[in-house]
C-alpha cells in the first residue's frame, strides 16, 4: 500500500470526529443548561510492514471528549419553579442510577408535592427530597426555598473537590465523583434559566471551515489512491 496516504487518511479520521461533536453542539444550542463537548485526540503509532517513516504511522485516536462547562448566559422566564445558576455549583438530583448533579433548571412540583427535575426524579434539599406544601413559591439566591413566607428547605447545592471530574451520562445530568463539597458561591436566579453556552455563530463558522478541510483530506486520499493504482499499472505494463 502506498504509504503516502497515511497522513490525510489521519487528517480525515481526526476531522470526522471533530464534525461529529461540532455536529452535536450545535443540534443543543436551545437546550436548556447544555454545555459543549471538545474533543482530546492522541496519537497511536500504526503498524506496518515496512520502517517507520517519523509522522506517517502517527493515527490520530479521540483521547477523550472533555465538557466545557463555562457560564451560559441566564434569560428571564417568569416560571417560579425556574432556576438559573450562576457559578460553577449544581443541583442534585435522585435519580434511579443514584445521585446526579443537574443544571437543566426547570423544575416541578409534581401530584405529591415533591420538586422534581424534567425527568421526574426528586430533587434534593439539605433535609433529602424536597416536598412543596400548596402556595406560592420563593427561591432565594441562596437557594431556600418558602413557601407562603415560610423557610421549607433550601436546595443542596455541590461543586467538585480540586482534582475531580464528572462526566455526561444524558438528560443533562452528570455523575458526582467520590469527593464533593458544598457550594456557597453560585447564586440561584428565581424565574431565569441557563442557556446552552454554544457559541451558534463561531461554532457553524467552525463547522464549515472543517467541513471544507475534510473534503480536501478526501481528494488527497483519492488522488494518493489513483497514484497506486498507476503504478501498479505500469508494473504489469513492463513486466
């Protein structure tokens, strides 16, 4: 196989990728606390017959796809079960799988009173699961909770220990890792809630520019495929 095709077969594998979370971006650019991914790549040397020729056997491997969990900007809703938050805390949720940290911000009291996220699983407090008696609700930006001029919880909010790390695992909520602590400074906006932080315009401009730049990996590889393929020609040709 000729061997000059290595380096734009890389250059395509790894701007596949990078289409496909761009892709995923900006299909969640209205979801609501949605926080954009970014692809690590590494390289892995491949394994050939012949010597190894210094950045032709380097393939590109995705490392990682690492959220960027950066502010959103907040817009009002007028929703009293809405909750924007500004800062790097979370909400907690309980949710089937366990304990999950949450940003999504829109809340509801459900039949029995509990708080709950879109998906329906409670919210917590600092008593555990938070039950709303029938009234007007009021968020502090500390996060208690009143209900008709009367304290009923306050919602328990977590930031991450200095060296741990949460993951996506869907419905806009994240795993807790081993280690967390209370956080004091995020403020709760009553009424408001986070939008996406994708950046729509910088982000469609990006994806247009790898857009391109795939399409010219594919010529490259077409025309070191076409290459091969007549010098085999002529091989048969003289012999």
């Amino acid at each position: 196989m000729n061997r000059g095709i290595y380096p734009p077969l890389a250059g395509a594998i790894t701007l596949e990728h990078r289409m496909e979370v761009l892709s995923h971006n900006i299909g969640n650019v209205h979801t609501t606390g949605f926080k954009k991914d970014k692809p690590v790549f590494a390289t892995i040397l491949g394994q050939t017959s012949g010597p190894s020729v210094a950045g032709i056997d380097l393939f590109p491997l995705m490392d990682a796809l690492r959220p960027d969990r950066s502010q959103g900007t907040l817009y009002q809703t007028g929703e009293p079960l809405n909750v924007g938050l500004e800062g790097d805390g979370f909400l907690v949720a309980q949710t089937p799988d366990g304990l999950r940290y949450y940003r999504g911000g829109k809340l509801y009291r459900n039949a029995n009173g509990n708080l709950v996220t879109h998906t329906g699983d409670p919210l917590l407090g600092k008593k555990g699961p938070i039950t709303l008696p029938p009234g007007e609700v009021v968020i502090g930006a500390d996060g208690t909770l009143s209900v008709n001029n009367q304290v009923v919880d306050k919602l328990r909010l977590d930031k991450m220990a200095d060296g741990q790390e949460t993951a996506k695992v869907g419905n806009l909520f994240w795993t807790v890792p081993p280690k967390v602590v209370a956080d004091k400074q995020t403020t709760v906006h009553q009424g408001m809630l986070e939008q996406s932080n994708v950046n729509p315009s910088l982000d469609m401009v990006e994806l247009i520019k790898v857009t391109r730049e795939y399409e010219q990996m594919q010529k490259a590889i077409k025309a070191m495929d076409e290459l091969a393929a007549q010098s085999i020609q002529a091989g048969r040709v003289q012999g």
